[in-house]
C-alpha cells in the first residue's frame, strides 16, 4: 500500500477532538433535573462500545449499577473501526501535563492487575526531540518514575539492544539497523510500554457482560428522547434506526470520533472537531522480528513520529502524532444537511474507515502525503526498517 489514494488533505489543529467553541455561549437557562440515581434500580444507556463505553460500563458495575445497556452500530464487537480495536497502544506517563502523568502512573499500576492476561508490556518509553520532554521528564520524575536522561546520541542509542548498535560480518556492510541520533537529547522512562489494544478490549467486553450488562451490536442510534416534548428537558433514552426503543434515567455518548456527525442535531460539530492520525505497520521476519524484540517505544517529539516494538505476529507500527485530517461529509439527516439561511450544505467531519468505505479495503487507506512524513521521519530511528514496504495502513479517528 505505498501508493494509498488521498482522503481530505486540509490540515485541523487537534489530534483527535478540539474544542473550537466556548461552552459559556450556551444558554443560561436551567433544563430540568433528571431523577436522582440508583444503583439498584437506575436504568443506564451507553451509546458506543470502544474504549470509553465499556469502561464506563465496568466503573459504573463497580459502584453497584445493576442494568446497564450498551449500543454499538458495529455488526460486531470489537467494532473493526473503533480506534480501540488496533494492535497496539503507547502507554506511557510522559505528558508536559502533570495531570496526565498522575492519571497514566495510576493506569499504568493499573495494566498490571492479572484481569490483563498479560496484555500490557512494559518496554520502557524513550522520548526524544524538544522540550516537550523537556517539561514530560520534570513530571515523570516528581512522580517517582524510573528515568534517566540521555543527553546525546550516544547515550539515545545505549538504550536499544545490543543486535541494533552492533555492526560487522552478522550484518551486511551497508545495513543501517539503528539510527545516529545526531544532536538529539532526550530520556527513558522505564515505568511505560504498550498494551496489545484489542485483546484488552475483548477482555473488558467478556467481563462487563459476565457481571450482567447487556451490550448489543447493530443498534445505530437514529435520535436522542427527551423528557419534554418541547425538548427542553433532559434525555432520557434512545430510538435506533430498526425502530427499538432504549428509555434510560441516564444516557452517555461515548462515540469518540463519531459524536458530531452521528447526532447532528446537537450541532456538536460547533464545539468539536473529529480528525485522523494515519498510522503504517511493517511486516518482520521472525529473524527480523527477535533483533527488534526488546527495544523500547520511540516517541520523537520533534517530528511526531512513534514506533512500537513488534507484537506477537512480528509486527512493528508506527504513525505520525501530528494535526491530522478530517473528512468532510453533509450529514445524512435532511433536517440538518443545509444551512436555511445560506443554502450551503453543512458538512461535519466523519470518521472515514473500513466500515464506511469498505470496497476494496479503500476505508484503510491514508494520505501519501502522511506516508512519506512517516517514512522519512523513521529513517532517523531504524534507516533500515524505513526501506521496507508498508504491510497496512490505516487512520484512526
């Protein structure tokens, strides 16, 4: 897939949803309150079964909550779209946000509860490229997590194994397995990894509907109920497109991605905007694969660029943390497919995917434009790997 068809090339500002409107504009008039909850008795919808909806749903049976739905508009769980359902995913307490650091700590003690099956891999965390890390290794270290500095490159490469830094007669003269690192600096933090994402998700599904959740697939939510016919009040259930009906005393959207442009009579695509990050996997041999087996997660803070050690397939994946891209689309509800006043169509950015576009794999494909930022921004870390044609692509929203 070196040469995948460009989606929508503009650039957004937001990795994944940005705030683009101020809450306080809202109107200050109070809605009516729902009913008080109770654990019990209390009936709880969540819309979405990814990441966030079914550890809502987990939290929520933690507290005692008893009847519990959950929808998803997928024909099957983990949807094969959901930015959850991947390989891999970086887990890691280096944020420049000291919130961020103490909620990931927390997490990652966490990943290491046996409910896990082991999914969580602790590799360590390298962070290099600007001062990102700069303020990521002030945090990581008021924590009390296991860091070191690298203050040049040869301290960088002293952190990936030995088959990397090496070179003679095992590797052909030309070969270029780890990256110079020239006037880079950065730290590694050993308390990190990655978590192998969608077995993590298949195991957060079983448990929720052991304890008694009920979680149904293809139930795309057409509409949201309110408790006033004037819709001034507060929602109070869902219908979905096959006509099924969900009353709740609570409902949660847990849609990521797909927030704005599933319930556009919200006008949530006013407050918030969906993009997508392009992310490339490489396919080692298993030889290939042993040489690369222990090196840490890479985040490059100065080009974006991450690259994760290869998973049990011998797989690496690697992408671009960057602006990302949208996908514009008018809305498929008439009711709020144009602007009244100016007879333009109104579009909201739409999650694109092998679900939505999926002739021909076409959904999986991500702009060449991406390609080549990845591609080039991984010559400074594994030149070698860098060579190597693309096993799959796809964006996550």
């Amino acid at each position: 897939m070196d040469s995948p068809s460009i989606i929508h090339d503009s650039i957004v500002t937001s990795s994944k949803v940005q705030l683009i409107a101020d809450m306080s504009s809202q109107s200050t008039v109070p809605a009516p309150a729902p009913l008080p909850l109770h654990p019990a008795t209390s009936k709880i919808l969540i819309i979405g079964a990814g990441t966030f909806g079914l550890s809502t749903a987990y939290h929520l049976q933690e507290d005692g909550f008893k009847d519990i739905t959950v929808l998803d508009k997928a024909a099957e769980l983990p949807a094969l779209d959901a930015a959850s359902t991947d390989i891999n995913k970086v887990v890691r307490s280096t944020y420049a946000d000291s919130f961020y650091t103490q909620l990931a700590r927390d997490t990652i003690a966490r990943w290491k509860d046996p409910m896990w099956e082991g999914c969580y891999h602790e590799s360590g965390v390298l962070c290099i490229g600007s001062a990102y890390a700069d303020k990521s290794y002030e945090n990581d270290v008021a924590e009390g997590a296991r860091v070191s500095l690298l203050p040049d490159a040869e301290r960088i490469r002293s952190t990936f194994p030995a088959s990397l830094r090496t070179s003679g007669h095992e590797h052909p003269p030309q070969s270029r397995l780890l990256g110079d690192f020239a006037d880079y600096s950065g730290y590694i933090n050993l308390d990190g990894g990655w978590a192998e994402a969608t077995r993590s998700i298949k195991i957060l599904l079983d448990i929720v509907i052991a304890r008694g959740a009920k979680v149904e697939s293809r139930k795309e939510v057409l509409t949201l109920l309110n408790s006033s016919a004037d819709k001034s009040g507060y929602t109070c259930g869902a219908i979905c497109v096959d006509g099924s009906t969900y009353p709740a005393d609570r409902v949660i959207l847990a849609t990521g991605s797909w927030t704005a442009s599933s319930f556009p009579g919200l006008a949530l695509d006013q407050r918030c905007l969906a993009s997508g990050q392009s992310l490339a996997s490489l396919q080692l041999t298993q030889e290939e694969s042993e040489r690369y087996r222990e090196i840490p997660v890479v985040l490059d803070f100065r080009t974006g660029l991450y690259v994760l050690p290869p998973n049990r397939d011998n797989v690496i994946k690697t992408g671009l943390h960057a602006a990302g891209h949208t996908h514009m689309v008018a809305p498929s509800t008439s009711e709020f497919s144009s602007a009244k006043a100016t007879g333009v169509p109104r579009k909201i950015s739409t999650p694109r995917t092998i679900l939505s576009h999926p002739e021909g794999s076409d959904g999986l494909r991500v702009p060449r434009s991406a390609l080549r930022a990845i591609r080039d921004h991984l010559k400074v870390v594994y030149p070698d790997l860098a060579e190597k044609p693309w096993a799959g692509t796809r964006m996550c929203w």
